[in-house]
C-alpha cells in the first residue's frame, strides 16, 4: 500500500488516537503535540545551546528588511513514543523554536500575570473591609481571580486568619517562572515519517496555512454569485466554478512572487477594480473608446508581470 502524507494544521492537535489510526492505514502524520508533562519533558531536554546550533533552513513568505534582519527558525529532534491502547508506537518529535513564538509567549504571560496580580492587590486592599470580613467571599474572590489566568501557576498565595482579621500574602514562584520561561518560543511537532529532514518537517508543517486560507477563500474573497440550486449536476457545476475562481487567485500570486512583487491576490484585485472603460457611439455612427487612467500600482503589476495593456481589448470592440 501507498504511503501518504497527512499534514495536521494547527487548529486540530495530535492524539494518541490519531497516531494509532495513522499507523494502522500506513499513513505519515505531522502535527503539534498539546502541551502535557510528557511534552514539557521531552521540550526541556533539549538545552539551548543545542537549538542555537540547529539552526533549519525553512524561510517564510513574508519580506525582512535590511533594518529587520530575519532570526531563524530551530530544532532538533527527540524520540517521542506514544502509548495507545496497550501499544505503543516509537514515533519521533521535533523540537522548534522560534522567536515570533517566544515573543508572544513572554507578552501573554506578562499580561496575564499582571492581570492576576493587579486583582489580588486590590483583594488585599479590600479585606476586612465591607464583604471581604468573610473568609469565605475572600477565598471565593481569589478563586475567581485565577480561574482561567494561565499565569496562576506562576503566583503563590495564601490567605490566613479568621473573619475580620483576614491577611493575604502572595509573590511570584521564581522556580515556576523559570521554568515557564524555559518553555518560550517552542513547540513539539510529532511525526513517524522518519525519512523527514528536520527542515522538511518545518516547511511541510507551515504550508498547511496556505491550504487553510485558500480553504477560507472559497467561503470569502471569491464572491460567487449565490445560487440555490437543487440538482447535483448543477451544485457540482458551481463547485468547479468556484474552484477555477480560486485556481485564478493562486495563479495570481505565485506569477506575483515569482516577479518579485509581495502581494496578496485580493491587493491585486482591489486595485483594478476601480479601472474602467468607456466605449461611445454617436447618432453619426463615430465612435470614442477610452481607457480610465492607470495607477502607478495597476502599471506597476502589469509591468513585472508582463501584461499587455488593457487598450488592446478595446480594439474590435463589438458594434
């Protein structure tokens, strides 16, 4: 039987299910792990020194300036076995960092922990006072304070004493925290496609974007007229409209990239939309023909990607 990939994107998390179901029909998987102990394990025992000499050739689309200098992706690889009922699969595990990831990281818990720590001080500044009297409404507030915070991990706190002589105390767990940041910038991508470079595994995982916008734009940008149609000849006539809409669009920006122009197909066609033409004929049976004025941008595109101009449609124009 034939091996296929099978790309997980990042909205759909492996399982343990997932990977037993892809062995069973000779599948390849590669997607990210949510984090668990055992993923936290296998992220840790990777040192830093160790991603900083692994660096992965994968680059993306997107443009780095001079003054914006791009900072590489990293990983490394680890065994990752995974246990599903009753057996187990000797799979492996890419460790990535990256520093967008490690950025969003450290700001998220920033917010976070400030947020937890802003309303524990304000906590303390109420207790004794009016309803915070009670132990019970004072423990129930700071519950509600770290339900759902993903930094309440990070903050010890504790709350003593009998009612109306309440004392709160709470810090930062210096240990917790380092060890979270340890955690920043990275992620676990598992797979049993062994013949994957560690770049070949980064590069397939990142395309999966692309699939998932171009999937969004069948639902969006396309603006299909809408028709009800009941027949399966004619929903299928629509799909395979759509779909040549959409094949237009891709075509669009891959002759875009391969010019050297980074722009979208939607920024494309926004542009021309406004672009018109007059076509006037008198009772004397004279005629003017006239193209609107072109935008530097509209020239610009029709340049690199050598477009004739639009004037030579509006020869032979019908009488």
């Amino acid at each position: 039987m034939a091996v296929r990939p099978l790309v997980v994107g990042d909205c759909k998390m492996i399982t343990p299910a997932a990977v037993a179901a892809a062995h069973e029909h000779n599948l390849y998987y590669l997607g990210p792990w949510e984090s668990s102990n055992a993923v936290r394990t296998a992220i840790g025992g990777v040192s830093n020194a160790e991603l900083a000499a692994s660096e992965l050739s994968y680059r993306p689309k997107r443009h780095f300036s001079a003054d914006r200098p791009f900072v590489p992706y990293r990983g490394v690889w680890r065994p990752f076995p995974v246990t599903y009922d009753g057996k187990t699969y000797h799979d492996r595990a890419l460790v990535v960092w990256s520093v967008g990831k490690q950025r969003l990281d450290e700001q998220k818990r920033k917010h976070y922990l400030k947020k937890l720590l802003n309303r524990l001080d304000e906590i303390h500044r109420h207790l004794n006072r009016g309803r915070y009297i009670k132990h019970e409404y004072a423990a129930h507030q700071i519950g509600l304070a770290q339900r759902g915070n993903p930094a309440k991990g990070l903050v010890t706190v504790e709350l003593t004493g009998e009612d109306r002589h309440l004392e709160l105390s709470f810090r930062i767990d210096r240990d917790a925290l380092a060890q979270a940041q340890a955690l920043d910038g990275k992620y676990l991508l598992g797979t049993n496609a062994s013949h994957l470079s560690a770049s070949e595994a980064l590069t397939w995982f990142k395309a999966q974007d692309g699939v998932e916008k171009r999937n969004g734009d069948l639902k969006g940008p396309l603006r299909v007229r809408p028709l009800y149609l009941q027949s399966d000849q004619r929903i299928e006539g629509l799909v395979f409209i759509n779909l040549l809409a959409l094949l237009v669009r891709a075509l669009l920006e891959l002759r875009c990239r391969r010019a050297g122009l980074n722009y979208t197909a939607g920024r494309v066609l926004r542009a021309f939309e406004p672009l018109y033409a007059t076509d006037q004929v008198f009772v004397d049976g004279s005629r003017l023909t006239q193209l609107g004025e072109m935008t530097p941008f509209q020239q610009r595109v029709l340049d690199r990607l050598h477009v004739p101009s639009p004037t030579r449609y509006l020869h032979n124009l019908p009488g």
